[in-house]
C-alpha cells in the first residue's frame, strides 16, 4: 500500500512530453539563430546612417552610406534606399526595409526595420 501511495504522488515529465518540449525549444533556437544576424545588421545600418550625416550633398551623403556598407557587409539597404532630409542645418538619414525569414512551407516571419540618424 506504500508503494502504490508513493507513486500517485510522483510528478514529471513523460519522455513524450520532453521530447515535445525539446522539440520546441530547438524550433526556437533555430528562428532565434536567423532573427539574430538580422538585428546585427540593423545596428550596423543604423552606424552608417550616422557616418553618412557627415557628407554635405544628397549624392556625398550616399556615397559614404554605400562604402560604409560595403566595409559592415550590409545587404538590405544601399545608397539609393535611403532617404536624406534637411531638419535645420543638420543631415538626417532615414532608412527602412524588411527581410523575410522562411518558416516552414508557406511560413514566413517577416521583420519590418526602419531608423534614422541622430
């Protein structure tokens, strides 16, 4: 009779169950390991969008965003993707794209990114 109360008491988790959370878990990490590389390149359109505010002219302005994305490796926006403005007498670079991720079959997660300069 020990025995059999003993056991009624046990808690946990089944092999079934572990293996669906470990299932999960490792779905997760996969879509995190493609989210990742995407937010890194963001900050590093973000640095370049400031690096361009030093040039003078529309066409200087995308000249140096396009050589500082091609020292970062930055394939989402280019020169002509962005978009300068004049608020006062300072430069500001504005930016925004997307990138899609494929999920599963007809699955996507798509992350929308838009910046500015300071």
């Amino acid at each position: 009779m020990k025995n059999l109360q003993s056991r009624s008491r046990q808690t946990g988790l089944s092999f079934l169950g572990l293996l669906v959370v470990g299932g999960l878990l490792a779905m997760g990490g996969v879509i995190v390991a493609q989210v990742v590389p995407t937010a890194i390149e963001y900050q590093a359109v973000l640095k370049a969008a400031s690096k361009a505010t030093q040039g003078t002219s529309v066409a200087e302005v995308r000249s140096i965003f396009d050589k500082a994305a091609a020292i970062d490796n930055i394939k989402s926006v280019n020169g002509k993707d962005i978009e300068v403005t004049k608020e006062g007498d300072k430069i500001v670079v504005s930016f925004a794209y997307q990138r899609e991720i494929h999920l599963a079959g007809p699955a996507y997660l798509t992350l929308k990114y838009a910046g500015r300069s300071k």
